[in-house]
C-alpha cells in the first residue's frame, strides 16, 4: 500500500512539474466538430453582426426573426471551423502518444478548408489572413499564394505556440526558440525597401452617398443627376498622355437604368463635356425575345469621352437573398430584401477587362471583390488596374464597410495592381499594389476623391498559377489524413526449444 502511495505521489509531482501530459486524451471527431462549430459561430455573430440590420432595416422584417436569421447564418457558416475541428481530432487519434500529426496538419487542414469555403460554398467572407493586411512584410506572401499562404503562417504559429504548452518542459525551449527565430527573420523582412508606389494618372472617384428609398420623385431624380453632375469634374492630367481621364460612379441604390433616357443623356453629356471616360454603375436591361423575360443585369457602363457606350461589364456573382432568392419557394420572405437590392434575373459570363484608351481595367462589382481566384482572372486577362465600384450603405453603421475594403485590398497585393474604389456611402479610396490605402474620403457625405493609381502589366506567381497553394495544402491535408501510424512490433520472450 505505502508503495502504490508513493507512485501515485510521484505521479501526480510528474504531472505539475509539467514533464508529461500523456493524460491528456485527444478529442473525438465528434468532439471537436462540435468545438470548432461553437467557435465558428460565436465568430461569425461577432463579426457579422451586420446580417441583422439589413434584414430588419431594409428586408422589413420583425427584430426576431431577423435575429433568427442572423443565428441561422452563424451557424451554417461556422460548420466550415466545424469541419476543421473534427479534421483535427481524427488527425490526433491516428497517431500515438502525444498528437504531433494533428499540430503539424492544422496550418494545411485550416488552408484546406477556407478554399472550400471560396470554392464550393461561395463565402469566403473574412478569410484569416486577411486580418494581417496591414502587416505589410507579411502580407506580401499573398503575390505568390495568394490570402491563403498568410492564412497558413497565422495557423502555423499558433499550432507552434499551441505545441509548446502541450509538449514536455524539456522540449518547450527548442520550440519556442525556432518560434522567436521566425519571428526575428519576419521583422528582419520588414527592412525590405517598400517605398511610395508610382503613380502615373488621377481618376476622380465619385461618393453619391444616395439614401436607399424605393420611391423617387422625378424632382428628385433629376436633382440628383445635377448634383453628380457637377460633382465630377475632370480629373488632373496624367503623366503618361496615354492614360485617358476617368471618373467613376459607384453601384448606385438611385433607378439608374439604361433604358432610362435622363440618365443615359445626361451621362452622355457629361463624358463629352469632361472629355473623359466614365465608368457608372446602373441596371442594364434586355427586352424580353420570343416569350421569354427580360433579362435585368448589375452592370457598370463605360462611356467614351464621345459619350458613347462603349463597353458592359455584367456582374457575373450575385448576392445569394441580396440579389437573388436561391430556392425561391422556400425564402419567399427575402422578396421585400431583393425588392430594395434588385431583383436581378441575369448574371455575366465572364470576366474579360474594359479597354480604355488602350490600357485594361478589371471592372468588378461590389461582393465580387471577396473572391480571390475570380478577381484575379481579370489581371491574368489583361487588367492594368482593378475597379471595384459597390454600394456598402446596406451595412449600415457597422464595422462591414471596412472589413468588405480589406478584403478588396487584398486582391490588389496579390496581383499587385493599383485598386480604385468607389463607393455609394464609403469607403472610397485608392489602393497601391502592396494594399496600402494611399488616398481616402470620409463616409457618408456626397463628395468625389481624386484617386492616383498606375498601370502595371506584370503577373504575380498567384495571377499566373492561382489557388496552387490551397490546393497543395488540400492534397497534403488528404494524405495525411488517410497515411496511419505503423504499431510499433511487439517484442516477443524467446522460448526454450
């Protein structure tokens, strides 16, 4: 009895001197999918909190069910960190003892599943790594792997810091010096010259801040009009004579429609009298042939400086319950919500640049900027530079305004293009190929920004090979999901013959 006391004694010492933690059992699939879908979804009520308000404000619904909504939503997209969580769990249980196969898979599983997300569930809202866009030395992995390879280091260092709480004592100081080494070695990468970006031409991007209303008087309408119009004056002369003015008018709440003959004369006029090229977002409408609909399109006109229309680009991803109802006859109560948005019947089919003055821009529309394979088709096309033009004044006074910008910002560093942002209500800004907001106006106010940018024709490692990264991350996360662990030989007394 006194000696089962004392290995018990010396156990328990063991066990707070921190030398083993082989109590610790690894979680069950079950276990951690459950874990990782609770910490999804508080993620998302946090982060996308924004849900509600537009349901409630402008989808006339009661607070309650808007709220559900805003559940409901949390916990679909938080099933993705559901995954993950069971990924991990089963990578722990295949091995032995200490769960090193689930440390070292979690940077390749997280990757793994946020290009499921960006792929196959089409929200790749918030990707990890977009939270380091101002960690200028880091976020500039994203040129070769895109957001994802910033994901992946954000992962990798807390699966290190995770390790050295997990491992025995003796091994915590090889693990938490290789953790300052990597650190020192990205400080060091911060001492890279990052100066100013060239800048070649100015673009004046125009700030309707338009209320969203559904009715508008032909006073008002008209008024409107007028008031943009003198808004957007010509912009400064480029340095380069072969970069033609430009102004901008962002996605627009107002009826701005190209069977619409006000809007198209006085569009029309303006270019001419600017003598610039515009860029304005309105509905564009195909009459309807031999019985079938009208066809309604989120769609952004460039007009020559002869006022001529010279190119569409058609919004290619719409807004699932925004501007569109997938499976309509069972959201019949996201009617009212695409009645204020548009209820667009059509979408573009593809994503070709709108020449310029000879010079490509990569015109896309509002919550296209978040997916990162699909903006960078535009560049690997022919884009010089990204147009983004959106309408955030559904958002409200939230914090989406600015989450939606960094992730527009991410696109310009991984293709390292000059980004020109309009927006209804904010944020408008311009954007340098290393995603730093060089020039920006305040929310909420009718006021136009002269925007510097330039032209670059060069192809990152990710415009030219796109999601390789995530896709090499998939394919290690598989392999080493279905690679088990030898059981060590048992060794065996020797008989007498």
């Amino acid at each position: 009895m006194v000696s089962l006391l004392r290995a018990r004694s010396a156990g328990a010492a063991e066990l707070l001197a921190g030398e083993t933690h082989s109590f610790l059992a690894p979680a069950r699939p079950w276990q951690g999918f459950l874990l990782g879908w609770l910490s999804g979804t508080i993620f998302y009520l946090g982060s996308c909190y924004w849900v509600y308000s537009v349901m409630h404000s402008y989808g006339n619904l009661s607070p309650a069910v808007a709220f559900l909504l805003l559940i409901l939503f949390s916990l679909y997209i938080g099933l993705h960190h559901g995954v993950f969580g069971a990924l991990v769990a089963l990578a722990a249980r295949q091995g032995k003892g200490f769960p090193r196969r689930a440390l070292l898979l979690a940077p390749f599983l997280w990757v793994a599943v946020e290009l499921l997300r960006a792929h196959l569930v089409s929200f790749p809202w918030l990707l990890l790594g977009t939270a380091q866009i101002d960690n200028l030395p880091l976020v500039r992995l994203a040129s070769a792997t895109g957001v994802y390879g910033v994901s992946f280091e954000i992962a990798l260092v807390n699966s290190v810091f995770a390790a050295s709480f997990l491992v025995h004592r003796r091994q915590r100081r090889p693990l938490l010096v290789a953790t300052m080494a990597a650190a020192v070695a990205l400080q060091a990468t911060a001492l890279l010259p990052a100066g100013p970006s060239s800048v070649e031409a100015y673009a004046t991007l125009v700030q309707q801040n338009v209320p969203i209303k559904r009715q508008w008087t032909f006073t008002e309408y008209n008024t409107l009009l007028h008031e943009l119009t003198e808004l957007s004056r010509a912009p400064a002369p480029a340095a380069d004579e072969t970069i033609a003015p430009l102004i901008v008018w962002p996605e627009s709440p107002a009826p701005f429609e190209t069977d619409d003959r006000l809007f198209s004369e006085t569009t029309a006029e303006l270019a001419r009298k600017r003598g610039s090229w515009l860029l304005a977002g309105a509905v564009a409408l195909a009459p309807a042939v031999a019985g079938e609909p009208a066809q309604v399109y989120n769609s952004a006109l460039l007009l020559s400086p002869q006022g001529t229309v010279s190119q569409r680009y058609d919004k290619v991803h719409l807004v699932p319950w925004g501007e569109y109802i997938p499976f309509a006859w069972a959201f019949g109560f996201a009617k009212a919500l695409t009645h204020e948005v548009g209820a667009f019947t059509s979408s573009g089919s593809g994503r070709k640049p709108l020449e310029a003055g000879g010079h490509g821009y990569g015109v896309f529309i509002c919550y296209e900027a978040v997916f990162p394979h699909e903006v960078r088709r535009f560049a690997q096309r022919g884009a010089e530079v990204f147009v983004n033009i959106s309408d955030d004044g559904w958002f409200g006074e939230s914090g989406a305004p600015w989450q939606h910008l960094n992730m527009a910002r991410m696109r310009a560093v991984e293709n390292h293009r000059w980004l020109l942002r309009s927006t209804n209500s904010g944020i408008t800004a311009a954007v340098d190929p290393l995603g730093r907001v060089v020039a920006v106006v305040p929310r909420n106010q009718r006021l136009a920004l002269e925007a510097p940018y330039g032209l670059n024709i060069d192809e990152t490692v990710y415009t030219r090979y796109g999601d390789w990264f995530p896709c090499l991350c998939a394919i290690i996360s598989l392999l080493g999901l279905l690679w088990r662990a030898q059981p060590d030989a048992r060794l065996t007394r020797p008989q007498p013959v």
